[in-house]
C-alpha cells in the first residue's frame, strides 16, 4: 500500500481540463504562466502542462468552442483557475500574466489582504492571481492549560 491510500483504493489524480480552439496556443500560455512543461499525449487535440508542484492542467480540442462570456450573467456559474502568489509577488505575476497573452478583466482590494486580480486567457477562460493566504493564526496557548482571565 503507497502513503496517502487506502488498502484496495485504486491510486487516483485530477486533471482540470480546459477546452479550447487551439490546445497548443493555450498550453504554452499556462506553461509559461505557472512555469510548467507541456506533456503531448497520442491525442493530437490533447496536451497537458504539468507544474514541478504537481499542478497538472489539460487542453483539449472543441472544434465549436465558444469562449465564456464574462462578466457572466448573474444566474449562471462558471468554474475558473485560482493561482496564488506571495503577496509581494502580485504586480510582477500580473505582468507575467499580461504579457503572456492574459486580459484584465476586473480588480478587487488591490494591493490589500485579500488582493485578487481577475483575467481571461487566451481561450477566454477566466482566471485569477490572488494573494496566497498565510499561516492560520491560532490564538495564544493559555499558560497552564486553564481558561483565561473573563472565559466562562
């Protein structure tokens, strides 16, 4: 039995896949934008980028792919892709982004705590950079283990 699964559990990942007009074009813009490698497979109309993390995204062909529309009407959903990126690191990783082909679509908080910058690739699919949240803050060990000055 490997770490992390169950004795008679089949081992599993995910692959978000993104459907698109031109899986090359589209792989190449996450390739550079997450810093991954693009992974051909027999499939002509599907490639995958996969990040040194683990991070694994596919493209796939749609010979009538149309792109989301954003904004999007207020009673439909629509999945994105959420990168984080260290606070200090937003302004470059939104050129990276702009400058890999990415279009701005709307800032939230900008420069703020929860800083988070909407795109749309090149396919139109929609994306956001937000600031990659920080260690939870757990309150302060009570000395002695007993309840503190006011806790009933």
């Amino acid at each position: 039995m490997t770490a992390g699964t169950r004795e008679g559990m089949v081992d599993k990942t995910s692959v978000l896949v993104l459907d698109c007009a031109e899986p090359l074009e589209l792989a190449e813009f996450y390739a550079g934008l997450l810093d991954a490698e693009i992974h051909p497979w027999d499939d002509p109309d599907y490639l995958e980028v996969v990040g040194s993390n683990g991070v694994r995204l596919a493209m796939h062909r749609d010979h009538g792919y149309a792109p989301p529309s954003w904004p999007r009407p207020d009673d439909s959903q629509q999945a994105h892709l959420r990168i984080l990126v260290n606070r200090g690191d937003m302004d470059e990783a939104e050129r990276e982004a702009v400058g890999l082909g990415a279009r701005p679509v709307e800032a939230r908080n900008n420069s703020g705590p929860r800083d988070e910058r909407t795109y749309s690739d090149p396919a139109g699919h929609s994306f956001t950079l937000a600031v990659a949240p920080g260690p939870a803050r757990r309150p302060a060990p009570v000395p002695g283990g007993g309840a503190r000055s006011g806790d009933v």
